[in-house]
C-alpha cells in the first residue's frame, strides 16, 4: 500500500514509503512546527524564514544564531532520539540554510561561534541516524576494548565561516582542502590511543608551491581557532594529502605562502632609469664595434658579442619580468635569459683569454701579429656552449 499516494503529509512536506509504513519530514528550508516528532494532522511546515522573523533574540545575538542555539539545544535534550535519514537531512539543509543570511568578515568571531553551532548540530544529526544497541562480549589482554561507528562528513558552506584567518602564522593562508568532521556517534571519545590518517583532497586542481599544514578546529569556549596539535602531515602531492591525528575533530588543509613584499614605486623607478641608461651605455658600445674602424689585428668579436648578450639580456628583462600570466611565454622569457647571461659570462672568460695571450705577447720584442682564436671560434664556444645547457636544463 502507497501511504503518500493520498498527500497525508500536507504542503510543503515529503512522503517517505517504508515497509509497512512511511514517515514525513518537511522539505529543505521548512521547518515542522512539532520539533522533531511529526503528528499527522498537526505538523505544519513553514520556511525558515518565517520561523526567524518570530524570533525574539537577546541582545547582541542575531536571530540566525539564536534559531541554531535553540537547534542545537533541543538535540541535546533528546539524545536517544532517532531521526530518519529523510529528517536529518532536512534539519541540516534547513540549518546551512540560516548561515547564508549571515555575512561574517574575515576573521569575525561571531561567524566562528556560529560555525562552531553547525558542527555541533552536524553531529548530533548523525549521531540520531544511527540506533544505540547492547554488545556484550569478553576480550582478553586487548588494551582497546569495545567498538564504535566512525563518521565521516564534509559540509559545505563552512568556509566563509571558518576562514584561514584563524590560524595565527606570519605566512599568506588559504584554505586548500573541503572541511570535514570526523566523529564517533553516541560516545564521548575523541582522544584516539593511536593516531588516524585520513587522506584529503585538494580543492584546488592547479599546484601551488607552499607549505600544506594539517589543522582541526579547536573550539575552547569563547576562544576557537585553527590549531595543528595533534595533527601533521605526513605525505602531500598535487591532489591530495595524508593527515595523521591523534583525536577526533574538524579538519582542513591550509595553504601557507609567504607574504609578498608590497612594490616600492621609488625602487622600480631607480630600477628603470638605471636599466635604461645602462642599455643606452651598451647600444653605444655596440655601434663603436661595428662602426668604427679598427685595427685589423685586434680581435673585438669577443667584445662585441659580449656587449649584443648584455644589451638584449636586460632589455628582455626590462620589457618581460612582469609577464607571468601565459606560462608557455613566461617560460620562453626565462629560458631566453638564461641563454643571454649565459653566453655574456662565456663571452666574459673568453675575452679574458684573448687579454691573456696579448699580454704574453708583450714580453717579446717583436711585430705586433694577430693573437687568440679565430672569430668563427669565439662565436661558436660563445653561443655553443650556453646553448647546449639551455637545452638540458629545459629538458
């Protein structure tokens, strides 16, 4: 027999067959005007919205966090009391649903004392899913004894919530994982006589370079934070981390990055003119070479060359430090430059070797001849050389 066939529920309410039976819960952001006991005929569902506008808080507390500490009041006056899964999941969607009218800032305590209601209230729902039986059983030289049934769950919205600022660190923080809770239901434990790993996902797929911090949410009264006692991280890739806990509570990953220096507008200013009267010093150097004549005996391909790798290394520089949003072109840049002052400091050693042979020279009187490598050479060891470790860095 269909019960829910006939609307028996009423508006603004669910259905639920079972065998035998069926059960009503009120639909997501309703709330049952009985709590959590539903009487055919007499439960009413209103949205939430209603039942917060008839609210009569008291001073300094929003109506959102009273409706949760009321929530959470009755839960906790009917621990024995088991929910459908139907009804859990309307109270808690209804309960995420009160957070979304409130609009904490960054860092707000009151946004933590509300988040740390929902936690409470997440738990308490799940503990009601599950029904409270009598094991009786004789376990010999076992230090652990008895068992229980651990739960899961990540709750969304809780972010904005419990943002990374409650971490106290020097260090940049974001929050790089989904929040969850770890709880065992209907007992009192979470101190665990050896640690638990969990394994959690990354929220964000791109990697970032940083240092990932296995924390849970310590809730002591009017103080809560992110803290890391207890926690740490034994293994992270770039898709999940492995956390190691020696008790149970509310879990995230951090992201930590050091804090960016704020650009001095003075320094980059210095920095331009000193980049630009510099290249100019170079264009100079470099049409000297080319222009001027000079003595067919002394070798400038070293020289010239060496002033070509400087010139274009910090005009690069100068036109493309700041063009890291394109990873192919950023990677170009810095393979470019690595090549240039390369081949500047190779430049450098074989002009020092030219310097070397013609000072040997001076020692003998005789007619000045052409000292050193050939031009062909120079160009090749010059250019060659950085080339090829370019090439294998890049590889």
């Amino acid at each position: 027999v269909d019960e829910c066939s006939h609307d028996i529920c009423g508006s603004n309410a669910v259905c639920y067959n079972t065998p035998g039976s069926y059960y009503c819960t009120c639909q997501d952001s309703y709330i049952s005007s009985t709590g959590f006991t539903w009487e055919t005929g007499v439960t009413l569902c209103k949205h939430f919205l209603e039942e917060l506008e008839s609210l009569t808080p008291p001073e300094g507390q929003s109506r959102e966090e009273y409706y949760l500490n009321k929530l959470n009041e009755e839960l906790a006056n009917n621990p024995d009391a088991i929910l459908s899964e139907g009804a859990v999941t309307s109270v808690l969607t209804t309960a995420l649903s009160v957070t979304d009218n409130l609009s904490p800032e960054e860092g707000d305590s009151n946004g933590a004392e509300v988040a740390s209601i929902v936690l409470e209230i997440s738990e308490k729902l799940v503990s009601a899913l599950i029904e409270p039986n009598m094991t009786n059983a004789k376990i010999i030289r076992t230090p652990i004894m008895g068992s229980a049934a651990a739960v899961l769950m990540s709750v969304s919205g809780m972010e904005k919530l419990m943002s990374p600022s409650f971490f106290e660190t020097e260090n940049v923080t974001e929050m790089y994982s989904d929040i969850i809770t770890a709880t065992l239901p209907k007992t009192n434990h979470t101190e665990l006589p050896d640690p638990v790993n969990f394994t959690i996902l990354h929220s964000k797929q791109k990697f970032q370079a940083g240092l990932v911090t296995c924390v849970y949410w310590d809730d002591k009264g009017k103080e809560k934070n992110w803290s890391v006692d207890g926690c740490t991280a034994t293994f992270s890739n770039e898709t999940h981390t492995v956390c190691s806990c020696t008790h149970l509570s509310t879990f995230a990953i951090l992201l930590q990055t050091e804090e960016q220096a704020e650009d001095d507008e003075l320094l980059e200013w210095i920095n331009l003119i000193c980049m630009a009267v510099g290249l100019a010093f170079l264009g100079l150097a470099i049409l000297s070479f080319l222009l001027c004549s000079w003595n067919p005996k002394i070798n400038n391909t070293a020289r010239l060359h060496l002033c070509i790798c400087l010139f274009l290394g910090h005009l690069l520089f100068l036109l493309g430090v700041s063009r890291t949003e394109n990873e192919t072109v950023c990677a170009a840049i810095a393979g470019l430059l690595h090549f240039l002052f390369l081949s500047s400091f190779v430049f450098m050693l074989l002009e020092t070797l030219q310097l070397f042979l013609l000072v040997r020279s001076l020692s003998q009187v005789r007619v000045i001849q052409k000292e050193g490598l050939r031009p062909l050479y120079i160009l090749l060891i010059g250019y060659g050389i950085p080339l090829l470790v370019v090439g294998v860095s890049a590889g």
